[in-house]
C-alpha cells in the first residue's frame, strides 16, 4: 500500500470510529441536554470524555433528528474572552411525549417535550368512572386531540396514578382514593386505549408520586440530590418516592415507599389500609378540610385546602389545624430519615403549602425527632414544577429515546 493509500484508509478508520463512538454517545449525550447539565458544546465535550469534534458529531446528529438546537453563533457574555462556545437547548418545536393523570378529583392529559417543557395540556371530567377503561379511554381522547391540534409527533405515551402499581404486571395494587378494584390491569388497558387511538410509541404507568419524584429529580427542586426523599399528598392522601443515584427505588415489586402507611397519630382517624393515625389520613386535603370544619367544595379537595391555608392562614383556627398537620408530617418525616438518611427532601401538594406555611416550624419537628436530623438537618424543600407527576409521566415515555435516540426515532 502506498503512502497516500494508507493515510487515506487511516483516516476513513479514524472517521468511522469516531462515528461509531459518537453514536454511542447519542443518549448520554441527549439526557446532558434534557436535564440541562450540558448547555453548550464545551460543556458536553468535558461531561462526555470526549473530543471536540466527536461533541460536534453527536450534536449535529441530535439536531438533525429534532431533538436539539444548536447556537453556533450565541451572544458573548459581559466581560468574556474569546469566542464562545456553541449553545445547546432542545428543540422546541421537536417531538412530545403524551402524559396523562388520574387522580380523585378528574384527570388531565398534556403534550410534554424534552426538557420537561409543558408544550399543551388539556383537563378532564371532575367525576372519576369505576371502569378504569371508560376513564383512561377519555384521557387518551383528550391527549390525541391534543396531538390533532399541534401536529407534533409523538415518541409513546405515560399515565401518572395515585396508587401502587405492582411490577412486572403493572396493576394498580391500591387504588383507594378512586372507584376503581384493586388489582385493575391499568398498564395494559392504558397500553390497548393508546393503540385503539393510533398513537405510535410505547405505553407506560407509574405511581403519580414515584414519578413526581423523577421529574423533580431531572428538572425541578431534586436537581443534584443523590439521595432524595419526596413526599406529596395528592387530592387524597399521601405517597412517597425514593430516588437513589438518579434511579428511582421501586422495591422488588414496584411498591417501596407506601409512606403514607406510617401511623403518626395512634388514636387518630381510622385508615383505608385497615390501621389508624395513617399519614394518608393525618395530612392530607381532607384532614385539613375536616381539622378546619370546612365542607367539601366542588373546586376539588387539593385547590381547595391550598387556597384556604394561603388565604386564612391569620385565622386562629385555620392556623392551629395547619399546626397540627404539620408536627404530624414533621413526625413521619422525622422516621424517614432516620430509616433512609437522604441528603434532600422535597415536598409537594398540600405539604409543599405547609412547608411554605411555617417552613421553622416544620423542620423543627423533623430535627428534633430524628437522630440525622440533629446531627446536622437535612434540606427541606418545596417542589417547583406545576404538574410534576405528568412532567414525570412523560419522562418514561421518553426514556427509550434518551437510551437509544437513533434506535427510538429511526
């Protein structure tokens, strides 16, 4: 082989290697830019380990697939030296993940992209049916109108639900606060009502705090926890969620963290589960509801209970509740981190309000009962996300696309 020969096929072997790394390097990549730890070029060449022009390919790649956009000419800030590097955001018109919700008081389908951005949402009926096929049939109608509307394509579907859902058979174990029998298959009439609508892509399901908990983790008030705790009422009750190392813990059958099981008022009032004093029914909407002695109204339990803490807060009466509930959850708190010492916890719904409400007050209780808490406390925080658990619904739906972009998306 002459010399020019052989320089030619060292570089076609050195292209193609890069090729292939780069396409190894499509997902890590992609879930930099999703999550937002790689908003440049040079950003991504260093989190990847490698060089610049393998970073440029696998960009140009992501972007050619709708998935990212690239800046190649970005604004240099104030003070700077030299040309700045190129700026990576997702694509905002790309492809949406369809997330949908179940919870007590209705349910609600959104369009969700990459990022965790919100592209259109769509509310249901406020009286959940006792067949889960009749409710996730309307929940499906709803997103595919949605999909109607925009004209976006869609990479597979996911449904938040406010019980356990047993895995591998992907059943609602619990759903206590709805009609619906325990043991319902949700995951594959969900799975049959996407297929029925013509909507491509995989179906998933969750439980609505677990993937809460992921949302929070990838874009909201979890960002940089390794070991985050979430615990959330819904319209009713109270769930939990572990995420260890950027993985939620599911147990061995999808149903760790049942926190809102842990008794917290001995004497207190009797629980679906069969024991008393529950979480579940110690710190929800509901208990603040009937702790005030205000009736039930038609705006839902959730707004309802959140709009009189932060307009009543001064009244002797909604204050001295709103205490009550939150040593109760302070107390609960307290046990889980003594059993699980994370290093974050984050809180949502109704107790996002009462951390809110009297955060001193809160984390007192959880330092004072719990041997980690006094030993240095751990952060409580509030969640930011609106309708993180359809923002963590979409998240499964886009998981084998942040595995396998080119494998995903064709």
């Amino acid at each position: 082989m002459n010399g020019k020969a052989a320089t030619r096929g060292e570089a076609h072997l050195s292209a193609r290697t890069r090729l292939e790394r780069g396409r190894t390097a499509l997902g890590p990549a992609l879930e930099l830019v999703h999550t937002g730890r790689a908003p440049t070029r040079a950003v991504l060449t260093a989190e990847l380990g490698v060089t610049r022009a393998t970073a440029g390919a696998v960009a140009a790649e992501l972007e050619a697939l709708g998935l990212i956009r690239i800046d190649a000419k970005p604004s240099a800030a104030a003070g700077s030296q030299g040309r700045p590097s190129h700026r990576l955001s997702v694509a905002e018109t790309g492809p949406v993940a369809l997330a949908a919700q179940v919870h007590a008081d209705g349910f609600r389908a959104a369009l969700v992209g990459l990022g965790g951005r919100i592209v259109a949402t769509a509310p249901g009926c406020e009286t959940i049916d006792a067949d889960p096929a009749q409710v996730l049939g309307s929940v499906i109608e709803a997103g595919a109108q949605l999909l109607r509307e925009t004209g976006r394509r869609c990479v597979g579907a996911g449904l938040a639900v406010p019980s356990a859902v047993a895995e591998p058979e992907g059943t609602a174990l619990n759903p206590l606060h709805l009609a619906w029998p325990a043991g319902a298959q949700v995951r594959e009439i969900f799975a049959d009502c996407v297929r029925n609508a013509g909507i491509e892509g995989p179906a998933f399901t969750g439980n609505d705090v677990n993937l809460a908990a992921l949302a929070e983790h990838r874009h909201g008030a979890g960002r940089g926890a390794r070991d985050l705790l979430c615990v959330a009422t819904g319209h009713r009750g109270v769930g939990g969620a572990l995420v260890l190392d950027g993985r939620l813990h599911t147990g061995s059958s999808g149903l760790a963290l049942e926190v809102g099981h842990l008794t917290v008022h001995p004497e207190g009032r009797p629980c679906y589960c069969g024991s008393r004093g529950c979480l579940d029914v110690e710190t929800d909407p509901l208990a603040f509801l009937t702790a005030v002695g205000v009736e039930p109204g038609p705006e839902g339990l959730l707004v309802q209970a959140r709009a009189l803490l932060a307009e009543r807060y001064a009244d002797p009466a909604v204050r001295i509740a709103a205490e009550a509930l939150i040593d109760r959850l302070g107390l609960g708190l307290a046990g889980l981190v003594n059993i699980l010492n994370p290093d974050r916890i984050i809180l949502g719904g109704l107790h996002r309000s009462l951390l809110e409400a009297d955060h001193e007050r809160l984390c007192a209780v959880v330092a004072d009962r719990s041997l980690w808490g006094r030993s240095g406390g751990v952060p409580i925080l509030a969640c930011t996300l609106d309708h993180n658990s359809l923002v963590g619904a979409a998240e499964l739906a886009w998981q084998p696309v942040l595995d396998d972009p080119l494998g995903a998306l064709g």
